[in-house]
C-alpha cells in the first residue's frame, strides 16, 4: 500500500514522518511478529474507490493472573504495557482532509461492531483526539482515561536565525552559539554533515553507552532504524550530523526531515568533552541554524522527553506540545474495575493494577 498510503498522507494533515508508510512498515516489520501482534489495518474507500482514509492498528490480547482476557487495540508504532519498540509521536489515523468527519464516523462504526475491551492511543496530541472522540461517543459507550501525558518543544524556524538567538536566555546562547569560537578554533572543531546510517547507527550508541550505561537503541531498534532510512520516500530525508574536533567525531545528531518540519530523533555526545562546552546543546544550535537556512523546514521539533537532569528543550523558546496517553474503554467489567481504583488506598493502586494488568 506505499504509493496510497503516501498520496493520502499527503491530502492528510496527519504527521509526514510518524504516520507515514517508512515509518510505520518498517515498525511493523520489526515488531509485529516479534512482540505476537494481530494486525488490523481498517480503510475508507469513497464511491469512487478512492482511499479515504486509514487506522493502522493491530490487536493484542492478554489473560490477568485471575483468568480474565483482555483485548486491548493499539495504533501501529506504539506498544503500551506490551513491550519495548521506538516511540512514535503524533500517533492518529489518515484521514483525506476533505472527507474527515465522514471516514473517522465510518471507522468508529467498524470498531462500534468489532470485539475489543480497549482502544489505546499512545502519544496522541490534543487535536486527534478532539476529532477522534466527536466520532467514537457517537457510535460507542467508551470511558476515556488518561494514562500518561508528556510535552515537547517545537521551534519556528520561519524568521531570523539570529533574531531566534537574540531571544534565547543568556546561558543557552552561550552554549547553543557564542561557544562556536571554543570549539572551531581553539579545538579545530567543525559541523559536517554523515551520509553513512550504519557507522552513525554505531557511534550513537557507543556515547549512550559511555553515558547512560547502555545503548540507544537495541538490535531490534537498530534495525528498524536502518530499514526507516532505507525506505524514506518523496518528501523526507535523513539529516545526519557530526562534530568532529581534530578529525575525531564527538557529537552526533540524527535528523528526519518529513514535510516541512525537521524532526531530532536522538543525540549522542562525549559528555566530558570540554569543561566550557555542552556539546548537545552545541549540536543543537548548528543544526537550528541549518534548519533556518533552509526555505522548506517550517518547524524544527524537539519531540517530547526531558533531559538527563533538566528539561533542557523549554529553553529553546519554542511553542510547547503536550502528548497524552489514553485509554477508551469499553469492556463494562473493566470500567468497574477502573472505577474501583479511585476508592482505594492510593498505596495500594499500584499493585492492583499490577496484578490485574490495567
């Protein structure tokens, strides 16, 4: 489905990276199987057979420690409490922007007659689920909670570049720009850009090694990255970047651009490097600019997550996107279950959701 899926996206205003076909392919070829998925891909096709729209889920079913089975369905890229994959951001379904309302009313109505407990929507912004949920409480009696909730920072890179430093707070100018003198001339240091997925795959997770105790990415993330590269289509491109000092590589810096928005999917750096340097936050600010310098990046997004110690990417002055994890249950059992909680101990929440598995 590469060549309908990409020309829907595009009539879509779902996310060009995360919902694109490379991405999601190449997730559910690493871990559909691996994790013992059911896939089920639902599409809306117009009078005319066209392809209208897409919710590209899949099923997994898991049996509580007191005999009951849940059916939960997940949107392909994310794996909530069924195991460890890359996170997919901006997660919803494909929808031609002409025929909206009336594809995701027709999907609700498909699911309103499938068998499932739980629909889980892992990293969803607010917008899909305020178009989403009109759609599911008309076809469908669902409680809706919240699991989780996260935000990340998203840069307009639409004006001046140095008007954007000029807004930035002392300390992050001097680490993201003014420190450039430190490092290109007392340290012949350089931004060069990396063409080579395997050896960049390869350093990424030797500096996470060397700071986090363990790599970026497992086996299986390394190869889902690699076949992403291989597969990105019309309108992305890999943008991956090093720092060298003395020919010695001690930064890098991975970059999707999909659409008009450059995406940063990790970093990795010699963190004891230079007493005056931040080398990510160095990193940062080179490829900012480069996103600046380039007329067909709109926004250069951060992704959600924090820092090791702070979270660093507020200081960027970019726009704040919050993600949420939600949980639409339908299973009447469960929302007795769930409902029970709130008249617990809060000490004792935990462990029941630990044994029932909720």
């Amino acid at each position: 489905m590469q060549s309908d899926w990409q020309a829907l996206l595009k009539r879509s205003d779902a996310d060009p990276l995360f919902m694109s076909w490379p991405w999601q392919a190449s997730w559910w070829e690493v871990w559909g199987s691996q994790l013992g998925l059911q896939l089920l891909l639902l599409a809306v096709y117009d009078s005319k057979d066209q392809l209208v729209a897409l919710a590209p889920l899949y099923s997994n079913s898991r049996v509580t420690p007191v005999g009951w089975r849940i059916n939960r369905l997940h949107v392909v890229g994310n794996a909530w409490k069924v195991g460890p994959t890359v996170r997919t951001e901006y997660i919803g379904f494909i929808a031609d922007s002409r025929h909206k309302a009336g594809s995701l009313e027709a999907l609700a109505g498909y699911l309103s007659g499938a068998v499932w407990d739980e629909l889980i929507l892992a990293d969803v912004s607010r917008k899909v689920m305020d178009d989403l949920e009109p759609a599911l409480d008309g076809q469908l009696d669902v409680s809706r909670l919240v699991r989780s909730e996260s935000e990340g920072v998203v840069i307009d890179v639409t004006g001046d570049y140095s008007g954007w430093l000029v807004e930035l707070g002392k300390s992050t100018r001097l680490k993201a720009y003014n420190r450039r003198n430190v490092f290109e001339n007392a340290l012949q240091g350089e931004w060069h850009s990396w063409t080579d997925a395997d050896s960049f795959l390869e350093r990424l997770n030797e500096f996470h090694q060397e700071r986090w105790g363990k790599p970026c990415f497992d086996s299986h993330a390394v190869r889902f990255h690699r076949l992403l590269l291989a597969r990105l289509s019309e309108g992305q491109q890999a943008r991956l970047s090093v720092l060298a000092s003395e020919g010695k590589v001690v930064s890098v810096l991975y970059d999707i651009c999909a659409g008009n928005r450059m995406y940063n999917l990790q970093a990795g750096f010699a963190e004891d490097f230079h007493p005056k340097l931040s080398l990510g936050t160095l990193h940062l600010g080179y490829a900012i600019e480069q996103a600046f310098k380039d007329p067909a990046v709109v926004e250069y997004d951060l992704l959600a997550g924090a820092g090791k110690n702070t979270f660093y990417k507020s200081h960027f002055k970019g726009s704040v996107v919050r993600f949420t994890t939600v949980e639409y249950v339908r299973s009447p059992l469960l929302k007795l279950a769930y409902g029970a909680r709130g008249y617990l101990p809060q000490g004792l929440v935990s462990s029941v959701n630990r044994f029932f598995r909720l």
